[in-house]
C-alpha cells in the first residue's frame, strides 16, 4: 500500500445518512432530561413522551396478558413466524378492521410487522425509486422523514392548518405533488397534535389523492383513541375511491408498546396495489425483514417571556428548574409550540401543570 493508504479502512461513515435528521422524540428528549436538577427533591413529571406503561393506573387487560402466557405454554409458537405473520394474527387483524369497513378485509390484505415502525420502513421502502418523493405532514411524527430520508425517497411537507382543527392543506397537497409523487402520509388521530379528521374531510384527502394518482398511507396507530366529539373514521373507508395502507399498532390502544405488534393492511377493493406490483414489493421487502415474534398542543409565545428565545430553550429550563419533561414542537416539524403526552396519573398531571404555571409567571416579561 502506498500514499498512506495502509491507513484506510474498508469502510467508513455514510455521508447521507449525516444528512438525514437523526432526530426522533425519543432521543430528543433524552437532552432535555439531561437538563433535570438532581438536587431537585420533587419527582420528576414527564409529560414529554408517550409511554402510558411508565404510570400504573395505565396497564393492558388480564385478558390480553393470560392469553401471551397461555400462548407461551402451549410449546406452540416457538417457531419461526412466517415473512407476512401467522395465519390466525392476520385473520384476527382483518376482522378487527373490518368491523369499521363497508367491505371485509382477508388475512391477505394483512402483514404483521414488528410494531408499527417497521410497517413505516416497508412501505416507505417499497415506495423509493430514483426521482420520487412523498408528501409528509407538518407537524408530524419525524420518524417518516428519517427513514424516508435513508431510502433517498425525497421528501415533500404539506402543512396541517391549526386554525382548521389541523386539517390538511390541500391546496399545498396540490401544488406539490407532480408525476414522481408515489404517495401522501396521513396521521389520523394526529400525532402530535391529537386532532381527529373528520369523515367529510378524509373524503376530501382520498378525492384528492385519487386526482394526484398517489396512494394514501394512513398511520392510525391512535384508531379510536379520541377525545371530544369527532368520531374516529378509518381511512380505509375509501379504499373505493383511492388505494390505502394502513399502518397500526396495539401500542397505543392496548397499552403495550413493548410488544412491538403492528400491520400494514391494504384497503383497495379495486385491486390496483396488485395490478401495480406493490403487493408483490411488500412480501419481496418484509422477506429481508426479521420476523414478528410468534396529547395535546400548548402554543408558545417566547416574546412573552424573558431569557427563552424558542421552545427548546422553554423545555430545557422547564425541566432544570421544575422538573417537568414536556417535547419541544420544532421535534415534530412545528416550531414554538409544545407537545404535551395526557398519559400521566391525574394526580401527576396536575402537579406538572401546576410547576409549568409558576414558571411561566416566573419567566413573563415584566411591563
């Protein structure tokens, strides 16, 4: 070897990957609750992350926890799963979903995955060819864009209209979507925002995604987890009008996210995903896979306040001097704005809410 070259390895840093945001609310929030007082005798009140399990009054039914043990002893899932998941999951899925369809899923439209994470991968994977894009929501759930980003899949944001309940703005759709455009993402109930779309409006979103010739890929990993009077409507309801995959999970509503359990189901009673091949990429995608084993928006205003130019500066010094963990908007696309996760207990809920008043009081500007 020559000119140093005894020196250099076989392998180095993907420069692209440095280019997609390696932020997730997860890791985001691990430098905030760096910022904790440790001398602070008060517990700490973690209103910034989504994980019902960490609070006692929240936990899964017996029934669903005896029927993981009775599964265990009966010696008859210690095998290998197949690529799209056991036949008696998948037939269990489509008829959990069909009870809310005018049409009956089969246990084909359905694909077990290992929670709703790696549901998000195939597709997006199945998605990615040279020149595409995909139309993702902001605010939204960051995990989209950093896997997207991975795939070289382009990425294409569509505002949520917060004087209009976070509705989509489609006329943004419009204008950004062009022939490379593979699809649009919905979050429904919305995460950050914990909005819930309106049947009227989600026929609207399928109406336009089936000018646009682009799939939907409906994330309703919150399905029926709603709060106030909008009914919770599955976007397969007009798998008819548009082609639709849908991404869930039992995280949310069964409370165990540690499971990691999830789908991807194909709503298209037109059969166009099978004419256009993408059935076909979903199995030929999951076979690399492993296997599955057998909140609410506070809007912040920091000219209000001394010495906090942005929202994470708010969180960073909420958590040092209260000791309270909430999400800086600009994590999930919406900057100066604060995500709050409601899972808490109501007695912690409302200590927290009581720190976070006393130090704005203490932070508002004086005139």
């Amino acid at each position: 070897m020559e000119n140093g070259a005894e020196n250099k390895w076989g392998f180095e840093d993907k420069q692209e990957h440095k280019a997609a945001p390696a932020v997730t609310v997860k890791t985001s929030l691990a430098s905030i609750i760096d910022s904790v007082n440790k001398n602070d005798p008060r517990p700490v009140v973690p209103l910034g992350y989504g994980d019902p399990t960490a609070f006692p009054c929240f936990r899964t039914a017996v029934e669903a926890e005896d029927a993981i043990v009775d599964a265990l002893r009966s010696g008859k899932f210690n095998c290998y799963a197949t690529n799209s998941g056991i036949p008696p999951a998948r037939r269990a899925i489509a008829d959990y979903l069909s009870r809310d369809l005018p049409y009956k899923l089969s246990a084909d439209d359905v694909y077990v995955t290992l929670g709703c994470k790696q549901a998000v991968e195939v597709i997006l994977s199945v998605l990615a060819r040279p020149g595409a894009n995909v139309l993702l929501p902001r605010p939204g759930w960051p995990y989209y864009e950093g896997i997207a980003q991975r795939k070289q899949l382009e990425v294409r944001h569509f505002d949520l209209l917060p004087e209009r309940n976070w509705e989509v703005d489609l006329d943004a759709v419009e204008a950004l979507a062009d022939k490379n455009t593979a699809a649009m993402v919905i979050i429904n109930p919305g995460n950050p925002c914990g909005n819930v779309f309106t049947y009227h409006h989600l026929q609207e979103i399928a109406e336009m995604a089936r000018k646009l010739r682009v799939m939907v890929v409906a994330d309703e990993v919150y399905g029926h987890l709603t709060f106030g009077s909008i009914p919770y409507t599955p976007m397969g309801l007009f798998g008819s009008i548009v082609p639709v995959i849908t991404l869930g999970s039992i995280s949310k509503r069964w409370l165990v996210p540690g499971w990691r359990f999830g789908w991807l189901v194909t709503n298209d009673p037109n059969g166009i995903f099978q004419k256009s091949g993408i059935i076909d990429s979903i199995k030929d995608c999951l076979t690399i896979y492993s296997d599955i084993p057998t909140f609410i928006q506070v809007k912040l205003n920091p000219w209000l306040l001394e010495d906090i130019n942005d929202d994470i500066e708010f969180a960073l010094k909420l958590a040092k001097e209260e000791s309270v963990i909430v999400t800086p908007g600009i994590y999930v696309g919406l900057k100066n704005w604060l995500r709050i996760a409601f899972c808490a207990e109501p007695s912690a809920l409302k200590d927290g809410l009581g720190r976070m008043k006393a130090f704005c009081q203490r932070h508002t500007k004086k005139h």
